[in-house]
C-alpha cells in the first residue's frame, strides 16, 4: 500500500464526513439563525427559544436523512472492504 493510496482513502472518507456533518449542521444554523433574528426584533433573550427549534430541527433531519446517510456509510465500508485485497498487494 503506497502513501498515495492511504492519502486516497482518507480524502473520501473524510469527505464522506463532511457532507454527513454538514446535512445535519446547516438546517440547524439556518433556524438558529431565523431564531435569533426573532429574538433580536422582539428582544426576548430565553436560552430555550433557540434551543428547543434547534433540537427539533435537528432530530427530524435525522429522521429524514437518516436511511440515505446510513446507506453511504455502508455504500463506502462495502467498497473499502471490497478493495482490500487490490489496496494490499
């Protein structure tokens, strides 16, 4: 295995990461931001009122894109498996 296979290897998984982090992250910010928003024109400061809409944006996208994120990391373990007998020798 050469150095510029490892490198491989850990380019896609760290982009298969980052697009993991960041279907859950965005939709998280995006309504932190709307709630924020809110609460700079209403000048109400509870702590809960940005993190209750923040939970449960984030819990239904779990909910939706769960299945699709669980099939691209079994999608990337499978082919990394099935390329260990070409990444060996």
């Amino acid at each position: 295995m050469t150095p510029e296979t490892v490198l491989t290897i850990f380019q896609h998984a760290m982009e298969l990461i980052l697009v993991l982090i960041l279907v859950v992250l965005i939709p998280a910010l995006l309504v932190g931001l709307l709630v924020s928003m809110f609460q700079a024109a209403t000048q109400i400061n509870e702590m809960t009122l940005s993190f209750i809409p923040k939970l449960i944006v984030t819990v239904l996208t779990l909910m939706l894109a769960g299945p699709w994120m669980l099939r691209l990391l079994i999608e990337y373990t499978e082919q990394l498996i099935h390329d260990i007998p070409y990444l060996i020798g």
